[in-house]
C-alpha cells in the first residue's frame, strides 16, 4: 500500500532522477510551486504512484490510460495553460522511479524507524492523539525559504495579507512579483488549513476504528503539506508525516485481527 512505502521516499528518488529531465522545471526547481510552476506531480503524488500500482504492462499506454482516467479527469487544472502538464511526457522516468522505490523495498532498505521498534509495540489511539496534538498548529503557511519569481524574493514567515500589502506599495517586476506571492501564500494558506481537517479526520476516524478512513485522511494531510513545497527532507521539522506513519502502523496492526473476526464470523 502506498502509505507503507512512504510518500517521501517516492518525492526524493522522482526528484533525484525525473525532475531534473523536465523542459518547464523554473530555475531553483523542484519544488516548482513555489517558483510558480504548477506540477501534476508535485499536486498529485500520492495518487499517481497508487495508478501505478494499479497498472502492470511492458507498454506506456496502460499506465497513461490509467493516470489520465483516475488523475487527470479529475484535476482542477484539467485544459489549463499548464495542460499537459510534466506529469504526463515524463510519466515512463515517472514509473521508472516509483518502481525502483518498491523494488528497494522488497528487498529490506531500512528506512525510517517505525513506531513499533522505537517503543516496542504498536500505536495506540494515546499515540495517535498525542502525536496529532504535538503537529497541530505547527504549520499554517510559508516557513521555509524561497527564492519566488524573477526576484527571487524570499518568502520565509510572509502571509498572504502581508504579501497584498507589499504589492500595493510596490511596482516593477518586484511588484508584480509581490503580486503573484500573495496569491501563492494563499494557496500555501489553504492547503495548511485543509491539512489540519484531514488530520483531525483521520484522528475521528481512528477513534471510531475506521482505519481505512484513517489512513486516507492521514495520506490526503501530508499530501496536502508536501504539494506546496514544503521541505519534507534533512531534519526539517514536517508537520503531518509522523501521524501518517503512525495511523498506517496502528492500522495494520489491527487489520489481521479483524480478517480473524471476519472469517470466524
């Protein structure tokens, strides 16, 4: 399953290999977002690696058929200017990458020490909780640096209202650029906010101990944080990641319980 794999190592070994192969990467790329580049893979990681793994054929058009089915219909950007989007003519290095991380995988790479072997057992909902509450609030916009628009401007700790507020003061390229970093603080905004109610979902959810549920909330926040261009790597401090691989440890440490409860049934 998706989450098992890490969504982080997927962003890494694309960004490694795929991303530095695309025609419309803006300089100090990837992350794109916050150079004003919308990617399909930055947006849409974490369902385009399940596509692929709902796909197995030695041609490209399945797996085309398949994102452009399940991702690309569905895409706010579908038609845009930015349509088709790298997501698409880098989509066999794409599936390359995706298959090199499980192949890793499979054959026991130590990643990130999971819960049950810092602590000796699985998550608990005290665990889930407590973990929720330590990631909340803990990111609400841009606090990382950036080096926006032809400008280069640095954004680190900007609001949107600030942003607006600097543009209005400002004009020439740097102004225009204030401009469109207000707009893209808002979305940083936005995705912030919307990260914080899936995560409270997937708690709610792991309470009721709808874990499937749980887990698509848990996936959706951290997808939510990383799809802006938030640092996810080398110590910086992620807000949703660790809830997400705790709810997924706790999830599957359940789910034999319940196939038991079900075939004794």
């Amino acid at each position: 399953m998706l989450a098992e794999a890490g969504l982080d190592e997927y962003l890494a070994e694309i960004r490694e290999h795929v991303c530095g192969r695309c025609i419309e990467r803006p300089p100090g790329g990837p992350p794109c977002g916050p150079a004003g580049k919308e990617c399909g893979v930055e947006l849409h990681l974490a369902q385009l690696v399940d596509s692929i793994h709902d796909v197995e054929s030695p041609l490209m058009a399945p797996y085309l058929e398949h994102n452009r089915k399940d991702i690309c219909a569905n895409c706010a950007l579908l038609h845009s200017s930015i349509c088709p989007c790298p997501m698409d003519y880098l989509a066999k290095l794409i599936v390359e990458a995706v298959e090199r991380v499980d192949l890793s995988r499979r054959q026991g790479n130590q990643g990130r020490k999971s819960f049950m072997t810092r602590e000796g057992r699985p998550p608990g909902l005290d665990d889930i909780r407590r973990i929720h509450e330590e990631a909340k609030g803990a990111w609400t916009g841009c606090d990382w640096t950036t080096r926006f628009g032809s400008t280069a401007l640095d954004l680190n700790g900007w609001t949107e209202a600030e942003a607006e507020a600097r543009a209005r003061e400002t004009v020439g390229a740097v102004g225009a650029d204030w401009h469109a970093a207000a707009r893209w603080l808002g979305y940083v905004e936005l995705h912030a906010r919307l990260a914080e109610t899936e995560a409270m979902q997937a708690v709610t959810a792991a309470e009721a101990g709808a874990w499937s549920d749980a887990r698509r909330h848990a996936v959706r926040a951290w997808v939510l944080e990383f799809a802006t261009g938030r640092p996810v790597r080398h110590g910086f401090p992620v807000a949703w990641q660790h809830l997400r691989q705790v709810i997924e440890e706790a999830a599957s440490a359940r789910e034999p319980k319940c196939e038991e409860a079900s075939a004794l049934a």
